[in-house]
C-alpha cells in the first residue's frame, strides 16, 4: 500500500509539471483536467504493475499505454498534438518509473 500512495503522490506531481504547460498555453480545463487525472492514474499502474523490467521501462510502457486510447482520438483532431503528449509520455513514464523502482 505505501508503494501504491507513493505512486499516486508521484504521479500528482507528474501531472502538475505536465498541466503546468497547458495552462501557459491556454488550452481548455478538461484537456488540463484529463492530463493530470492521467498522471495520477499512471503513478497508481506503475505502483501496482509487477511486469518484470527496470523502473523507467516499466514507466514508459504504462505510460504509452495508458496514453494510447486518447492518443488515436487527439491525433484525429490534431496530428501535431502527438508531439508534445508523446516526449511527455516518455520523460514524465521513465521519472515515474524510475523514482518508483528506488
């Protein structure tokens, strides 16, 4: 259970440093709101995960994952707004990851 708070913890903070952007660029609060929700839930499944790789591995994979479904309906809309979800996606997973693994 301590791993797990930690996750969530963590992947408040996550969420907080990717929202942080958003907010700058004046996109909308369920975009700001969805990608915090989505750190949160992330630092939970990495927590929770038991897949046998290193810590920013395991946090990339999850990461991706879970970014998956809103990926395919935001890159409808707006190819380029991969870009940005993507690089945070792999910063943001492998910190996770890795600060959960220590």
């Amino acid at each position: 259970m301590k791993k797990i708070r930690k996750g969530i913890v963590l992947g408040v903070i996550a969420g907080m440093i990717d929202v942080i952007p958003m907010i700058m660029q004046k996109l909308s609060w369920d975009a700001c709101f969805s990608a915090f929700i989505f750190w949160i839930v992330c630092g939970f499944f990495i927590a929770s995960s038991e897949i046998k790789v290193k810590g920013a591995l395991k946090g990339i994979i999850i990461s991706y994952a879970t970014l998956l479904p809103a990926a395919i309906i935001a890159g409808k809309q707006d190819l380029k707004s991969l870009i940005p979800m993507s690089v945070m996606a792999l910063i943001l997973g492998s910190l996770l990851g890795w600060k959960l693994e220590k």
